[in-house]
C-alpha cells in the first residue's frame, strides 16, 4: 500500500510542477497590484488561465490528501 501511495504521490507532483509552469504571469513583480488581482479575488478566470488555475487547486489538494495518508501509514508500521 506504501508503494501505491508514494507512486501517486511522485505523480501527482510532477504534474502540479507542470501546472504551476504553464500558467501565465499575472504580475510584473511581488507587491505590483493590477488588474489581476480582479480575478485573483472573486473573479472568474475564462480559457486556458481558469483551467490551470483550477487544476492547481485540485493538484494541491490531492497532493496535501496523499502526503497526510502517507504520514499515517508511515508512523503506523
């Protein structure tokens, strides 16, 4: 059961990696504030942005799920 996790685990990373990567710049630096912060907060992204945007969320949370499944079956054994 370890191996199955830990191989969801290292597959559900790289993919975060990739979403993470894919995405687009909403900024020009830390502490700029510009119209991106319209759809940071509230807003709803649409096409390519509002995907990735949304499957980081998801990736994030499956990624937090695995990890605290992992650590239980760890410390259990």
């Amino acid at each position: 059961m370890n191996n199955v996790l830990m191989g969801a685990e290292v597959i559900v990373s790289i993919l975060l990696i990739v979403v993470v990567v894919l995405q687009s710049s909403k900024s020009s630096g830390m502490g700029a504030v510009s119209g991106a912060a319209d759809s940071s907060f509230g807003g709803k992204e649409r096409g390519l942005d509002g995907l990735l945007s949304r499957l980081t969320v998801i990736l994030g949370v499956i990624f937090a799920v695995l990890s605290l499944v992992l650590g239980a079956f760890m410390h259990q054994y």
